[in-house]
C-alpha cells in the first residue's frame, strides 16, 4: 500500500512539475512578445535606466550636433547620424535623451547658458541704457568668438523654433531676462526708435555677423560698429 501511494503521488507531482512549466514557458513567450512590440515602437536604449552614463559621452553627443549643425538642417538632422559623429552607438544618445526633441531642447538650453551667462552682471553694472546695451553687444560678441559652433547651433533653433520644446523657449526667455528688459526701456525710451522686437534683434546681431564673418575683431573695430548700431537705433534729431 506504501509503495502505490508513493507512486501515485510521484506521479501527482510530475504532473504538476509539467503544468507549471508549460504555464511558465506560455508566460515568458507572451512577456518576449510585448516587449519585442516596445521594442519596435521605442529604442531599446530609451530604457535609460539599463545602461550607465559616462560623463565623457554627454560633451561628445554635444560636439557632434554643434558639428552636424553647419553641415545639416535640423530637420534632417538624426540620432543615427549624431551617433555615428560622435563615435557611439544609437542606443547610447538614448541613455542621456529620450527623442531628437529632448536632444536638441536640452542642448538649446545648455548653449543659452554659455551664451547668456553674467548678462545679469551686465545689467547691474551699466545702469545707463546706452552703455548698457554696449555692454550687452560687446558681451555677446565675446560670447560667440569664444564658442563660434554653438553659436550657431543657437541661430540654427532660433530660425526653427518648432524644433524644440516650449520648456526650452521659456528657459530661453528667462536666461535672456535682461535683453527683455533692456527692449521694454528701449521702447519707452524717446531718444529710440519704436520698432519691434525682431528688428532691435537685427541690429543687435549685426556685430556678431561681422566677427563671424571676419572671424575676429579688435577693440577698435567693435566700439566703432557699436557706436554704429546705437545710432541707428536712435531718433534723428
């Protein structure tokens, strides 16, 4: 009697053994399925959380936009092709940003802190609107000798601005605070122009076209387009 119920219970247990397997297997089947499907509609490398971030691989994704910039469109400008600039695998640039608007937002508002960085210095230490705004060209003018590419990775967002997102235009407008309020004086200011804010933007960014285009400029050179740009942008009297 020993001897059946030990076989019979053998036998219960290898039947159950077998149903949980094949329950198992069934059940890792349809879990490789979903995720193959996420794996289709996503990058496997948006799962950021698998891999590490190395510090070094940030600034590379970076040089290699700044790089792509002046020879691509930002519309078709791709993770694969900032990838293979920067010497890294697709799924790596899906480690640091989600999607090529995350990339180019987050790189937007890098470049403006380099940009605007000490305007608010500026600011504080030129109460006077005229030296002011000599101050903020002679800044800017710095600002895009010392970091010519993201220069214009900057003027390339700001000819399309669809192509980031509104967390970036309004980190944008707050880093640039005191151009604002330089414009706002500006208009209520009888000794200038009314004009609208895109066109003090044109006069603004003409020193900056000249030491692009000369590739540098001395002192001289730039108080005299300085004093230039300011009297356009006054009345005649």
């Amino acid at each position: 009697m020993v001897t059946q119920y030990n076989i019979f219970f053998k036998r219960f247990h290898t039947y159950k053994n077998k149903k949980y397997l094949c329950f198992g297997i069934k059940s890792m089947l349809h879990l490789a399925l979903i995720f193959k499907k996420i794996d289709n509609d996503r990058p496997f490398g948006y799962y950021r959380n698998m891999k590490s971030k190395d510090k070094n691989k940030l600034p590379m994704i970076r040089n290699a936009v700044f790089d792509l910039t002046s020879t691509h469109d930002l519309v078709n400008l791709s993770i694969s092709k900032i990838a293979a600039a920067a010497g890294i695998s697709k799924s790596t640039v899906y480690v640091y940003f989600k999607d090529k608007e995350e990339l180019l937002s987050k790189t937007y508002m890098y470049v403006k802190d380099l940009m605007d960085e000490g305007i608010t210095e500026v600011e504080s230490m030129h109460p006077d609107l005229e030296a002011r705004l000599g101050a903020f060209i002679r800044h800017f003018v710095t600002r895009f000798q010392r970091y010519p590419k993201e220069a214009r990775f900057m003027e390339a967002i700001q000819s399309n601005p669809s192509m980031v997102s509104e967390e970036a235009h309004k980190y944008a407008e707050t880093t640039a605070a005191p151009i604002y309020r330089a414009y706002k004086e500006i208009i209520e200011n009888p000794k200038f122009v009314r004009a609208p804010a895109y066109v003090y933007a044109a006069f603004f960014s003409l020193p900056m076209k000249v030491a692009e285009m000369n590739g540098t400029l001395n002192d001289l050179e730039l108080e005299s387009i300085i004093r230039m740009v300011l009297n356009a942008m006054k009345v005649r009297e």
